[in-house]
C-alpha cells in the first residue's frame, strides 16, 4: 500500500479540537476487501459489525513504548481522543481500539510491538500504530491491515480512528510541519509535563533508527515553548521536563539556541520553586559551546541540576565509528566543567556494549571511563543491529562477548554507592508520584535524587523537608519533617502569578542566590535573582476550620460562622487562579452585608423580640391572677 501524503497540507491550521474535516480530503482510507469467487470487488467495504457505533463513544486502549518524547505523543493523542469524546482506559479487553504508541531504538521493544500486534488481531481489536516503528520502517509485515498515524500527524489521530473503527485501513506519515503545542493532553502524571522542544536531530549516527523516523531537527519556536509552560504552571504542573531527540541541539535551524530557551522559560517559573525544570537528553558536540550558560541554569534554584549526557564508548576509535561527533576528551570536559561549577551536580550516560568492531581494548577503556567518574546513573544496554542503518551492515562481535561484556560493566557500576554521606542530611523534595510498592511516595531532590518517603497522596504535587533516614543503591529513603506551602502575606496569590524566577544570565550575577542557598530553601526564601523577597509562611497542606468560641456559644455566632463557611465552600469549587482571586475579595470584604444577610438577621431579631415581649406577657398575667 503506498504512503497516503497530506492531501490538507496547511489548510489543519487554526481547526479546533474535535473538528472532523471531510474524510476524502482529510486522509487517504484503503476500505478492506473481499474477494467473490476469486474475483476482488473495490467497491466493497466490509463492516464486521452490523452498525457501526456513533463516533466518540467507544473506548480505547493506548499502549506506549520508549521514550519520554514518546510518551508526549501519547498524552496528545489521548487528549484529543477524550475531547472528542472517546473513553480511554488501561484495560485492553474493555477496548473497542488499540492505539500501539511504537520505539524502534532497540530490538527488544519492536518485538514487544509485534506481540502486541498479533494479540489484537487474535482478538479481533482494530489497530492504530503510531510512533517510530512505522514512520522509519513503513514497509514492515506486522504493519500491513493496520493503521498508521505518523510522529507529526498526531494532531489528526481522531480521524484515524474514526475511520479503523469504521474498518478502513489509514495512513497518515508525511507532513511538513510540526503539531501544535496547545493540543488538548491527558498526562500520564498531572503534576510532570513533557514538553518536545524540537523533533529530529543533526547527527549521523550509524546505528541509530530513530533519525530514519523523526527525521531531520525541527525546533518549535521560544514564544510557543514560553507559552505552553506558561499554560501547564497554571494547570498545576510540579514539573517540566523538556524532550527531544537531542536537547542541545535546539534552535541551530531557527537562528537560537538552548541557553536562549532555557533563560526564557525559567523566566516563567514562580518564585516560590512549585514548578521545577528538568532539561532533557544532550549529546555532548552541541552543547560544549555554551557550557558556561548551561551551568548557570543548572544552578538557578527552580532547575534540577541533572543532565543526561550519552558517551556510549570510552573508546574514541567505537565513537567514529558510530559517527557520534565528539571524542571522549570532549564528554569528559562536559562533565567536568558541570561538576565544577554546580554544586551537586548528577550526570547520567548511557553505554552501548559490543558495537561492531569494538576490541576487548576499547571495551576496557570504557569500563575505565565509567570507574573514573562512578555515576550515579549509566543506562548500560547491548548492541542491536537496526535493520537500515550503516551499523547493521558492519562485521559484529560475537554475541556471547557482547553480553560478557554487558554483564561485567553492570558488574562495575552496580558496586558504586553514589548515594554515600546523605544520611541524615535535610533535603527539600519535590514528590510528584506513588512508588511501585503502593506505600512510598517518590520525590526528587535539586539534585534529581529519587527520595521515597511515606505520607498520604494528599501530598502529591507538593514540596517538602525531609531528613535522609537511610539509602540504598537506586535511591534514598526519608522522613517528612515539613511540607512546604508557599503563603504571600502582604500582596496575596493573585499578585505571585506575576512573580517570576529571573533567568540566569551568569554565574556571578543572576544566580548568585542559589551558591548559598541554605537546605530546603526556594527562589521565594531569599531575593532571588534580583527580585525582591516575598514575605511567607511555611505550613502545611492541610486548611483546618477556624474555631469562633465567643460566636459559637450564641446565636448571632452561629449565624456568622455559617455565613462565613458559606463563603469558604464557594470559594473552593472555583477554579485555581479565579480561586485565588475570590479568596481576597472575600477577605476583604467578609463585613460587607447584603439585602439577604440583613433580611435574616432582622428576622432573627424580631423574632427575638417576639420571644421576651412573650415572657414578658406570660409573667404580667401570673402576677395579675395572683
């Protein structure tokens, strides 16, 4: 089946959520055929139900593999699907539709794809496979009855799915423009967002397949990212995380680059450190320029100061062959310099165990690098031959050696303890989801430690003082000593929305707030980055009823305190910033009486009045009989 183009190229701009274009100018459908006497009918378009059901009332399934930029695709996709009205659930036997979200980096979670696959046509569920399995290997065998939504037609997976639903077979792969960023998004975590801030990359990497499917870098522009992030704080987000194929490389086709993004959005973020940055995957080449800058973000107080930074060998001889563009010197004046200039700096990497022609050599120079700097992190994997790319054609290492080699460097870095000395240390978390045991809470340090704590879920979303009780080799575990709310005394919640973190512009300057920054402390605690401190309390998350004694001894008390809690209960169905904004007006004008307040108070006065003027006429008639 050949590739359907966008037959609407440029004319989606503008269509709101939901909107269904007419399905012969919108996508290219291939109805199903059945043959009649060995003769194929293309008139036919078979309907295994007996009617089809109204569009947006069914239910679907999404299944993701991969990466976090995978996963943003996903939550887009979701978003749409639920605006339309679809339901979306995480059982695939209730499904009417599953949407297969794919990976294609390694060979393991391709199988896991094709498994999938084959489990829905067994159960007669109609298939959608997005992702970059079919956008980089359009042509596969596992692909062919089903339909497919490529990486950049995310924004029109409605109308796919109207379609399979109605048993088409569609495909949608090439576009020429990026979705947009305000699509409606169900987040897999209500408190992280994943914001893409480019697609593709500018490397060459002979065994990379992901190229072959995001393609070439496409970087959305600074005004759209400051505008979605300026959007997700005020939907409640703790964190951003930014995603991309290759972060550092951001900008270079649109004339700016990350330090520019990076200052402009920790612009946005408040001051009180609620929402915190995490930047995403760099490869060194496209970053050592800008090394200084980079660093000066990392210190500022609302980024966590964690980079992933993949070296893959510590070969150079395995790094040109791999095309990665950099030598090992280079990743490691990356890391060095980090180190150097940010206090409690973690770099993650990642390791590729037997590249073709790596030598047992090589192999040892890299056991060396990873020893030399004992990470906390090291995504060690082994080397899948992607079919398509330079590297699949290259003379292999013998499987046996490559997983000899995979086990042993796992060996070295699982006898690290980068975790040593944070016992008993204070550290302000960031908890933003439930561990997998279903007891602890996961939080993060500055640092992007993982902390795991016990507490209610009411504490998800929030900011807290722990004390380091004890660690272990993946995390560290504590113990709440406070949970952090940000309360502006003087200028109320309304004005701290316009209160932002000013971006770091260097070291010296800008963040000179965070080199001695005291534990637990936030960009609210002290004059961050030259604005002015905010007055505020440290409470906790949790709003207990005031107690009115003298007016809940009388009437008139009760009368008030209703009156007030009234207005309480008003107040929290409003939405979070109209929520804000309704609290001071109705602070300030609590003694403010309406026609209704003064009509029920009259009537509890008269009838008052009614109650002794009755006494009163009881006791003038007992004395008169007597």
């Amino acid at each position: 089946m050949e590739d359907i183009e966008d037959l609407l190229a440029g004319a989606g701009a503008g269509v709101p959520p939901g909107f269904r274009l007419p399905v012969p100018a919108a996508v290219g459908v291939n109805p199903k055929q059945r043959k009649k006497n060995g003769v194929t009918n293309k008139l036919t378009v078979v309907q295994d139900s007996p009617a089809p059901k109204i569009p947006g009332t069914q239910t679907i399934y999404i299944k993701t593999f991969g990466c976090s930029h995978n996963q943003s695709d996903s939550e887009y996709m979701a978003g749409q699907l639920s605006a339309f009205g679809y339901a979306l659930s995480d059982n695939p036997d209730e499904a009417d539709l599953w949407m297969i979200n794919t990976c294609t980096v390694k060979s393991p979670s391709q199988s896991a794809m094709d498994t999938l696959i084959s489990k829905g046509r067994s159960a007669k569920k109609p298939l959608v496979v997005a992702g970059c399995v079919p956008q980089g290997s359009r042509n596969l065998k596992e692909l062919e009855g089903v339909s497919i939504v490529g990486v950049q037609q995310i924004d029109r997976v409605v109308e796919v799915v109207e379609e399979t639903l109605k048993g088409h077979e569609v495909r949608l792969l090439t576009r020429k423009t990026l979705p947009a960023l305000d699509l409606p998004k169900v987040r897999k975590n209500k408190f992280v967002e994943i914001l893409p801030i480019n697609v593709g990359c500018l490397g060459a990497c002979t065994y990379c397949k992901t190229k072959h499917a995001r393609g070439h870098l496409g970087s959305y522009t600074v005004d759209s990212l400051v505008g979605r992030v300026k959007n997700v704080i005020a939907d409640g987000v703790r964190e951003i995380w930014l995603s991309s194929e290759d972060t550092g490389a951001y900008g270079r086709d649109i004339g700016v680059n990350l330090p520019i993004l990076l200052n402009a959005i920790v612009a946005e973020l408040p001051l009180d450190g609620s929402t915190m940055l995490r930047i995403g995957m760099t490869n060194p080449p496209y970053i050592l320029e800008h090394l200084k800058e980079i660093a000066d973000v990392l210190r500022h107080p609302c980024v966590y100061t964690f980079l992933h930074v993949p070296v893959q060998s510590g070969s150079d001889s395995v790094l040109s062959a791999m095309n990665r563009e950099y030598t090992v010197g280079e990743f490691r004046k990356v890391v060095d310099t980090l180190m150097e200039l940010v206090p409690g700096m973690q770099i993650a990497t990642d390791i590729i165990c037997g590249f073709p022609g790596e030598t047992d050599e090589d192999f040892a120079q890299t056991v060396d690098l990873i020893k030399d700097y004992k990470l906390a992190q090291v995504h060690i994997s082994q080397f899948y031959p992607r079919p398509g790319t330079p590297a699949a054609r290259m003379k292999k290492v013998p499987s046996n050696v490559v997983k000899q080699r995979s086990r042993e460097l796992t060996t070295v870095f699982e006898s690290f303890t980068p975790y040593t000395g944070m016992e008993g240390k204070v550290e302000r978390i960031w908890i933003t989801d439930i561990a997998s045991d279903g007891i602890h809470l996961v939080g993060h340090t500055k640092g992007y430690i993982q902390v795991l704590v016990i507490g209610p879920e009411s504490m998800l979303g929030a900011s807290a003082m722990v004390n380091i009780t004890s660690i272990g080799r993946w995390s560290v575990f504590g113990e709440v000593i406070e949970i952090l709310s940000q309360i502006n005394k003087e200028v109320g919640s309304h004005k701290r929305v316009d209160e932002k973190c000013s971006p770091c512009a260097n070291s010296e300057e800008a963040c000179a707030c965070s080199k001695e920054q005291e534990p637990g402390s936030s960009c609210g605690t002290t004059s961050c980055c030259s604005q002015s401190p905010m007055q505020e309390t440290t409470a906790l998350l949790k709003n207990e009823p005031e107690q009115d004694d003298q007016g809940s001894r009388n009437l008139i008390g009760w009368f008030l305190r209703n009156r007030k809690n009234h207005s309480s209960e008003k107040m929290d169905f409003a939405g979070s910033e109209s929520k804000e904004k309704k609290q001071i007006q109705d602070l300030g004008h609590q003694s403010a009486w309406g026609p209704v307040d003064i009509a029920l108070l009259s009537g509890i006065l008269l009838s008052l009045f009614t109650i002794v003027a009755l006494f009163f006429n009881l006791g003038s008639r007992s004395l008169t009989s007597k």
